[in-house]
C-alpha cells in the first residue's frame, strides 16, 4: 500500500465545485488501495482578505491575535474537503495544525518546525480514513497557534510527506508543472517533466513562484519527492528529485525573474577592514535580508558598495541606513527599486563552461545594461531594469532553446 501526500492550493479549493472535485480526486487515490494525507491551503484569497480585515482593525496587527486569525482560513477548507470527502463514500477526519501535532518555534507568522508528532495521524490513517491537515499552521513549544509564513501549505505538505515517508508528495495547484520559464512572458515555455531539487531551489529564490523556497529546502534535507501537477487538468506535471548521476543534466532548465527586489548603494565608503562587516550585521540584526553585494575597486580609499533587499523592507531599512553611513562614515546611500533580477538555472552548467558568456552576450546584443551580476554553480543572475526584464527574459529562453 502505498502513502500519497495531496497538496492542494488556494485556487484548487477556491468554491464548491472545486472543492468536490479535489475530492473526487482524493477519493480515487483511496480507493485505488493508497492511504492518503491531504494538505489544503485557504480557499481563493481568503488569507489576503484577512490580513486586509486585520489592517482595518488595528495598526499593527502582527503576532499571536493574527496568527489566530489567519490560521481560520484553512481550517475552514479542512472542514469542508473532509465533508466533501465524506460525502462520496470515503471516510476523511480534518484536523489543524495542532491537532496533527506540527510542533514549531516561537515566532509568530514565521515559526519553523521542530518537530512532527503525527500521532493523530496515523491513527486515522490506520483506521482506514483520510486525514487532511490544515497547511501552513501549528502549534509552538509554548502552546500557541502559530504560520508557518506565506506559502507555507506547501512546507506543510512536504513535512508531512518527510514525517510518514510517503512515497510521493504531490503538490496541486493551477499550472501544469515547472515550465523553462513563466509561460505568460514565453508563451512557448516548455513543462519540465524532470528538475532537480537543488534546480527548484534555485529557481524558488530567484522568483520561480511554483514552489515556495522553505518547502523545497525542506524538501531536499529530508529526501522528499515532490510531484508539481494541477488540479485543473490532472495531468502529469514535474517530478522535482535528487539529482540522478546517470542522467545527464540539461544545461539550462529555467529562465526566472523576480521584481521584488531594491538596490541600495552606499556611497564613499572607506576602504578600511571590518566596513563592510559593520553594514552588514546592522541589517542582519534588523532581519532584513540582503541578497546579491556588490564592492567596487576602491579610488583614493573609497569604494561604493550596493547590494539588492526585498522592496517591502526598504522602509524598514532607511532609518537602519542613516545610522550605518554616518557609523561608517560614507558619503549618503541611494536606493533604486526600479531593477529586477533575471536568472538562469541549470544543472548542466557545472559541466559547460560559456554559459554566463552567452547570457552577457545576449542581454548586450538586446541593449540590455547589466548592473550587477551573482553566480552559484548552478545558476547565473543579472540584475537589470525592470522595464527591461521582461525582454531579458524571452531573450534568454531563445538564446538558449528552451522553447517548445
Ligand atoms: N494560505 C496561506 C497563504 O496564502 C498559505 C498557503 O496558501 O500556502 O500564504
Ligand atoms: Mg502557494
């Protein structure tokens, strides 16, 4: 017998028809001999439209009342797959995040996992139901309601997946697979029936929006096969798994982009040891996450330094930055939140040497300017205009062939 873990997100349970038709699904896979772990998000916007409620009410309505709040969203989807479940002749029992024991961390809309008991679980596997656990929430180590930050349904799933050793953790959702780029910017993106987990990762960090980076992290530490399909169409979507040393690797697997990013750059700054490490750790004490850096060659003993922050802290960050140029005694810092970031991924890049080169190349020959540029040993980004992006983009994918 085998163990199926179904995720299923906002869209896929977005009102009633589509709710009885994950269900009809769900009860297929139980009744063709497999035992069945559901994991649902909250139905269509829902977890938007609480935030919005909770803006309305307070000003700064963060921490434990909201967790409270938000976590309403999928407990009301549990409830309803369940009876829709039920309601076909298959046993299902719903439970939340704290009933099927996802024990996490303190931090209010941001908790991490420290542990899954899961008892409840396979009691109700054991005895022949169903069980579907409410996504992105759990209980902390001091008895409170807790997210597992935006997204999360996924991480839910793959940590559920991980728990049980199921045999394959599929992901629902309204597009088909991972595609070699955003099929609404490269109308001919092609599926991938094949990625590798650090591929996903990859492509999750640098604006892959199919699955959330925390689940495919997760994903890799434990060894869970993932199975990115849609629920629209049920048809066979992307296996994101361990690399396989006997396949060989597609050089490039996806064009990604991502415009949810700012630069700031600090100007004349002293070029003196322990600069750049005082910047820095200011920021990080802050929580606020810096990406790409970039130091320039330094001129009479100083030098410029940018480096790119999610747009939605920079205001945040400017009372941080005014204390840090005046620490550090540079000249002012600017920050541009007109540039986006393209990136190509790629297993097969370790092994083919040129790749950055036809990336530069192609950018150029598109009057595309370059501002920055990072590398990891799969992966090469440039961050650009963001009115440009969306060219660099259908560029790329053409340079390298990816289409169908
Ligand atoms: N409902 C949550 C969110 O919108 C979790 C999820 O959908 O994965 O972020
Ligand atoms: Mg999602």
């Amino acid at each position: 017998m085998a163990l199926i873990v179904q995720k299923y997100g906002g869209t896929s349970v977005g009102d009633p028809d589509r709710i009885r038709a994950v269900a009809d699904h769900i009860a297929r896979t139980a009744r063709a001999g497999n035992q069945v772990i559901v994991t649902v998000s909250a139905m269509g916007k829902t977890t938007d439209d609480l935030i919005r409620l909770a803006n309305d009410v307070a000003h700064d309505p963060r921490g434990r009342e909201m967790d409270m709040l938000l976590t309403a969203g999928e407990r009301i989807s549990i409830a309803l797959v369940s009876m829709a479940v039920n309601d076909l002749g298959v046993p299902a029992l719903s439970f939340t995040g704290s009933q099927a024991g996802i024990v996490t961390d303190t931090e209010h809309g941001n908790a991490k996992i420290v542990e899954i008991k899961g008892d409840r679980i396979k009691e109700a596997l054991d005895s022949g139901n169903v069980a579907v656990v409410a996504g992105f929430q759990g209980v902390s180590t001091a008895k409170e309601i807790v997210t597992l930050g935006r997204g999360a349904s996924d991480l839910t799933a793959v940590a559920m997946a991980a728990r049980f050793g199921a045999d394959a953790c599929e992901i629902y959702t309204d597009v088909e697979g991972v595609y070699t780029a955003d099929p609404r910017i490269v109308p001919n993106a092609r599926k991938q029936s094949r990625i590798t987990l650090e591929e996903m990762l990859e492509m999750a960090a640098t604006g892959g929006r199919v699955l959330a980076l925390r689940s495919v992290e997760y994903a890799r530490n434990h060894g869970v096969k993932i199975h990115v399909r849609s629920s629209f169409t049920w048809a066979p979507g992307t296996w994101v798994e361990e690399e396989n040393p006997n396949m060989e690797q597609a050089i490039i697997s996806g064009v990604t982009h991502d415009a949810s990013e700012a630069k700031i750059t600090i100007e004349q700054v002293p070029d003196q040891p322990g600069v750049a490490g005082k910047v820095f750790r200011s920021l990080a004490d802050e929580m606020v996450n810096v990406d790409m850096i970039v130091q320039n060659v330094s001129t009479a003993g100083h030098t410029d330094i940018s480096f790119t922050i999610p747009r939605v802290d920079v205001t945040r960050s400017a009372p941080i930055m005014d204390k840090i140029v005046a620490e550090i005694d540079a000249a002012g810092y600017q920050t541009d939140d007109s540039i986006a970031r393209v990136s190509l991924v790629g297993a097969g890049m370790k092994t083919h040497p040129g790749v950055a080169a036809t990336m530069f190349e192609t950018l150029a020959n598109n009057d595309i300017n370059i501002e920055m540029i990072s590398t990891s040993t799969i992966r090469v980004s440039c961050v650009v205009r963001e009115s440009d992006v969306e060219r660099a983009v259908v560029a790329l994918h053409d340079a390298f062939e990816l289409g169908v």
